[in-house]
C-alpha cells in the first residue's frame, strides 16, 4: 500500500517512510523501509542508477616496443565524402602513432583485413597484441583467421565498455573535433581533411610521452616550415600557407586539452568496483541489450538479476544467462553490473521478473583460435576451427 500498489508509486527511501508516517510508527521503522526499498527487484529494474559508475581506469601494460600493441576503432556513420563514410583509426600503444584510414559504410571483413596489411601490417610488421571495441569485423570469422595467420593474439575490452579501449576512444575525440572545425558546411570535404589530421596529429608532442609520435617512432620531427609572411607567387598557395599554420597550432592545442581532460575527469567520476565474487547475483544494465519491447523509455533500466560464474578479468565478469538471452555476450565489465540486494522482508513476495526475449544476432566473442580441419563429409562450411571463447579461456576449450 505505501510502496509497491500503483497509487504509491514505488518511491525511494525517503518518500515512501514519509507516506507509512503518515499512518503508522514503530521502532526501527526507517531501517525497515531502507532494506524494504533497497530489496525491491521492481525499483532496481526500472530506476536508473543515481551513483558514479563503478570502476577505476585500468591501465594496459606498457609495449616493450613500438607496434608491438595496437589498438583499433572504427568512427563510422559520418556524412558521405568522396564515396567514403568511415574511418578506422590503428594506434600504437608505445608512440601513439595514429593511422587514420579511409572505409566505406559496407565494410566486410576482409576489406578490413586488406586495410590492415596495406597500412599497418606493410610498414611496422605484426602486431602481438590487439585491442578493439569488439565490432563485428574485428571477431569475424576471416579476421580469426588472418590473426591467426600471422599469428596475432586477438584481446579484446569487455563488452559495453569502450573506456577498455581508451587510447583510440581518446585519439576518435580528438580527429572527430578537428574534423568538426575545420569541415565546410555541406561536410563533404572530411575525406580531403584525413591526411593533414593525421599529419597535425603525429607531428604534435603527446601529453603523456612529451613528445610527438613522429619523433618516438623515427627520430626526428618532420621538416616542414610554412611562413604566411613570405611573398608567394600564388594565393591559392599563401591561403593554403596560413590554414596549415592555423591548423597546427589548433589541433596542437585540442590533443593536448582532449587528453590530459580524459585523464584528468576519469577517476573523479567513477566509484572503486564493488566486491563482486563467484555465486554473487547481479543486474545487468539494460542500455545496450535490444528487447523486443517497442520503446526503450518505458523498459526496464536493468534485467533479472544473474549469477556471477567467472571473474574474466579484474573489471570484468561473467554471466550465466538464460537460454532467452543467447545472444548476448556473458561477459560485462562492472560499470554495467549492480550488486543484488537480499529480501529480508520476512511474508514478502517479489513480483516474478518480466520475460527477456532478445531480438539481435549471436554475439559470442572469440579471444583465440586454437586449431582448424577440414571435414570433408560436410556439404558445406567443411573447413571447422577450435576456438577459444571470451570468458572461458580457463574453464573449457569449444570447437
């Protein structure tokens, strides 16, 4: 009657220990509230979290070489230029290079794979380790096989968390905001803009190395001198002149207020991860996880709660979920998750969670493939592969 029944509301602590105060008091009375309202499975579904995301920035361990460890992301769905609408950034952990390449919208895996070799693989080899955003080309079936080819060990962040892969979150930033300011009106002309922001990137010092990507990767800065006050013959070529200083000098100044931004607002704005453990019952933010419920407003903020069956990582976790949600990827990181509070309401029944129907395509990620065969007694598909699940690399090997 002052929580649960439709003429309360399902109010917080505080409301609903206002209504029962306006009928009843006992000893206790605001403790029993508190877990009453904190136990409430319909409350935690359906509010949104009203504290700091749970996880401190996690740092990945420092290459010991240049290329060593890269990491890759694509900015897509930009306005058409030149036939392309996509880029995908490669950045090198060591030096911070970045490589920005031009895709179009309609990327296949082995595009994706051909962008590799021509840009990254021909001019600093084979990288030993990869990060992504899990994008489907990046865990798709021929690039598997082109890492495993070249003998790439494929890591990946854990799902719904792009702070996981931060460097290339970071680095989008800042070629997104260049591209912002120095686009034209009708944004058509980013693709021609594409080479000179990689170059303003590189030849920039980093805020964290203290010097330019250009320089830790070769040595030396690039020679170019541009002075607007020297007489040119052509003004096309003196405005030309004058943009690139003014370029320069602006993106300079965004890389390095971008990150030390990033770096700085990152730990502030987040709460040290709970305690989770084996066995533990958590819920699942529902944000990125498409039900078949027509809108998203009025869906619940999270599903069930789960049981925790593995710690996959030191921000990460993975769930057993039901057979409802097999397209689902089981692992999340802990800004995702929130702890299950126990009903110690005694005569109390939760009201049965709502059924989870999931309308999208399998997600199952795969971190490594272990070996291949052809079958031959297949009609088709006859060539099969063992792989290595993503949050079960300790509890079995599939095929």
């Amino acid at each position: 009657m002052f929580h649960d029944h439709p003429t309360a509301g399902h109010w917080g602590q505080n409301k609903t220990q206002a209504l029962v105060l306006r009928e009843y008091a006992w000893p206790g009375l605001r403790l029993f509230v508190r877990d009453y309202c904190k136990s409430c499975t319909t409350c935690v579904r359906s509010k949104a979290p009203r504290h700091l995301p749970y996880g401190t920035l996690k740092q990945l361990p420092i290459p010991e070489r240049p290329w060593n460890s890269i990491s890759m992301d694509l900015i897509e769905q930009l306005p058409n230029s030149g036939g392309y609408s996509t880029i995908l950034v490669v950045v090198d952990w060591l030096t911070k290079q970045g490589i920005f390449i031009l895709a179009h919208n309609t990327l296949t895996a082995l595009e994706l794979a051909d962008l590799f070799i021509m840009h990254v693989f021909s001019k600093h080899g084979v990288p030993s380790h990869v990060t992504s955003d899990r994008g489907s080309e990046f865990v798709s079936h021929f690039f598997c096989s082109l890492g495993k080819a070249l003998d790439m060990h494929l890591h990946f962040t854990s799902g719904y968390h792009p702070e996981g892969n931060g460097q290339t979150e970071r680095v989008n930033q800042t070629l997104e905001q260049y591209l912002r300011v120095y686009t034209n009106y009708q944004q058509d002309n980013w693709s021609q803009l594409l080479p000179l922001t990689e170059f303003a990137y590189n030849k920039a010092p980093n805020a964290t190395t203290g010097i330019s990507p250009f320089f830790a990767n070769k040595g030396y800065n690039p020679a170019i001198s541009v002075h607007p006050e020297r007489d040119l013959t052509s003004a096309r070529a003196r405005k030309f002149a004058v943009d690139l200083d003014k370029l320069h000098s602006v993106l300079r100044q965004q890389i390095a207020e971008a990150q030390v931004w990033y770096q700085v607002q990152a730990d502030k704005h987040r709460l040290p991860a709970p305690d989770f453990k084996v066995g533990d019952q958590v819920y699942v933010w529902a944000e990125h996880i498409r039900t078949t419920r027509p809108s998203k407003k009025l869906s619940e903020k999270f599903l069930d709660p789960f049981p925790i069956i593995v710690q996959a990582g030191t921000h990460s976790f993975t769930l057993r979920l039901p057979e409802s949600m097999h397209a689902v990827h089981p692992v999340f990181h802990v800004s995702q998750l929130e702890p299950a509070t126990l009903n110690t309401i005694p005569g109390r029944v939760q009201p049965p969670p709502p059924p989870v129907l999931i309308d999208g395509e399998l997600e199952y990620k795969i971190t490594e493939i272990l070996d291949s065969k052809i079958d031959w007694r297949r009609q088709s598909c006859q060539l099969l592969y063992l792989v290595c699940w993503a949050g079960y690399e300790d509890m079995r090997r599939n095929s």
